[in-house]
C-alpha cells in the first residue's frame, strides 16, 4: 500500500508515557455488561473494533473537543513503519471523506488520532488497551494501542500493511457515523430496546463502518491512481474474517451464539467491507433504524 507523509496535525503520540490506571470514566466498563457476562474479556475484548462509540459517558475525564496533547510526558516507542500506516491512512481518509462530503454539500471535520502505551485519559473516560482501537465521540478521537496489530498479525493471523488500514478505516468510519448522526439514532434505538434488539443494532453500525472502510479504499488514490497494491484487499478480508464475532467466540468459549453477536460474523464483514469497496458509494451502506 502507498501511503504519503507521516505528519499530520490530527496525529497525537503518546506512547511511551505511563498507562492510565483504571478509575473514573473507566472505558473499559462499558463493555463488560455486553461481553464480560457472556464469554469473558481474555482473547475477545482485545478485537471488539469500537464497541463504545455508542456510549456516551457522564462526567468522563480526559481530553476536551480538541484539546489532545501533542506528545506523551515519555519517549515515544512507536516504530517508523507504525507511524507511516498510522499517519499515512489518517491523512488518507481525511482527503477521502472530505471529497465525498463536500460533493454533497457538507462539510467533514476531521478526527484526532492517538496512538498510547496501555491506557490512556480520553473524552469518554479512561480508554484501555485490551479494549483494542476505540472511536470517542466526545472528543472525535480515535485511540489505538500499536501493540493490537501485532496480536491480530501474530496470533489472529492477519499480518500485513493494509489490514491495519482496515481497523483505523472502520474507526474513522465511526467518526463519519458520529457526524450523521447515525450514533445518535443507534443509541436511542438501544434505548428501548432488549439485549438482544440493542445487540443486533450494534451489528447494524459496526458492519456498516466496515462498509465505510471500504468506500475509503475504493476512493483512496494518489497521483499513480489507486494506492491499494496486489494483495492488500486479500489482506483486508483476512482481518475483517479474523474478528467475526462467530469466529471469536468459537475460539473463546468452543460455541457460538448468534444472539450475542455485536459486531456480526465473519461472512458478514468480509460481505460489508467488500460492498464498501466495490460501489466505492456510502449510499451501498445503509444503516435501516
């Protein structure tokens, strides 16, 4: 995958610094009544790909609308190649979305992205790596521990540049759900709904950021045309396949339970991201509530 610079005024680096310990505005307890009682958090929490930009939290501390700091109070320990994907699929998306919001008369405002060592003071609370990358509406931010991509290459078997693309792409379209006001519709909807009527909207805004990812990797260009290269949406499938929630399940607890799902199966975001790619159109990614 060809990616530009590796700057970005919406990239924010505080890995290095001491991780956040867990205390008010703990982020990591809004999943617990969803996955905690169901299959535990060990090997399953670690995948759920922005489970909380539904939640809105009270009285969170952290960062304000646009205050994230610039740099960690430590040394950074993010790789060059981290910091190329990382900035370079920020900057990426930026362009994207911003093409496709303007053609329809509106303005994008562009997310933050900050990559943290363990835990880390967000809008929405204290945000915690084993939870994976996160989408805080409160601040528009997304937040990712780089240690993720080394458990989804190693021990989900999802190596590669563009795999990585794909998550930051699902967050970001979180933050393009979050400017619809389709988070804002889904949080309403779970309010009166069941568990299980709450869980299958959660799939609906989940696979529809999958579908997000795709519509930016069918549009993502550069001046030698698409910057995708042989292989990357092979690679893409393969991460969308690991983190199906049947196939966590299935490796978690040895069964599956469809009613459960939050993020739905593995065939249904390979289906979401491949739709995405291949009408390259957001309108192919309907969110029906």
């Amino acid at each position: 995958m060809r990616l530009g610079d590796d700057n970005s005024d919406n990239f924010f680096d505080r890995t290095g610094s001491p991780g956040a310990s867990l205390g008010g505005g703990n982020l990591l307890g809004c999943l617990l009544p969803l996955v905690a009682s169901r299959f535990g958090l060990v090997g399953v929490a670690i995948l759920l790909l922005g489970y909380c930009a539904l939640t809105q939290f009270g009285g969170g501390g952290g960062i304000l609308p646009g205050s994230a700091p610039t740099s960690s109070s430590g040394k950074s320990t993010l790789a060059p190649e981290q910091q190329r994907v990382l900035v370079g699929v920020l900057e990426s998306t930026d362009r994207v979305w911003g093409q496709i919001f303007q053609a329809s008369g509106s303005r994008y405002t562009e997310p933050k992205l900050v990559a943290y060592t363990g835990g880390t003071q967000t809008g929405c609370g204290t945000g915690q790596a084993a939870m994976g990358p996160f989408y805080c509406p409160g601040d528009q931010s997304i937040y990712i521990d780089p240690d993720f991509f080394t458990e989804l290459a190693r021990r989900f078997q999802a190596p590669g540049d563009f795999a990585q693309a794909y998550v930051i792409a699902h967050e970001v379209g979180h933050h393009v759900q979050n400017l619809e006001g389709t988070l804002d519709r889904a949080q309403r909807a779970q309010a009166s709904a069941s568990r299980t009527e709450g869980n299958a909207i959660q799939v609906q805004v989940e696979l529809q950021a999958d579908c997000y990812a795709g519509v930016w990797a069918a549009n993502a260009r550069d001046s030698q045309g698409s910057i995708l290269e042989e292989g990357d949406l092979e690679e893409g499938m393969r991460a969308a396949e690991a983190i199906g929630d049947d196939t966590l399940q299935r490796q978690a607890q040895g069964t599956v339970v469809p009613e459960s799902f939050t993020h739905g199966s593995s065939a249904q975001r390979m289906a979401a991201l491949q739709t995405g790619y291949r009408s390259g159109n957001p309108a192919a990614c309907q969110f029906n509530r």
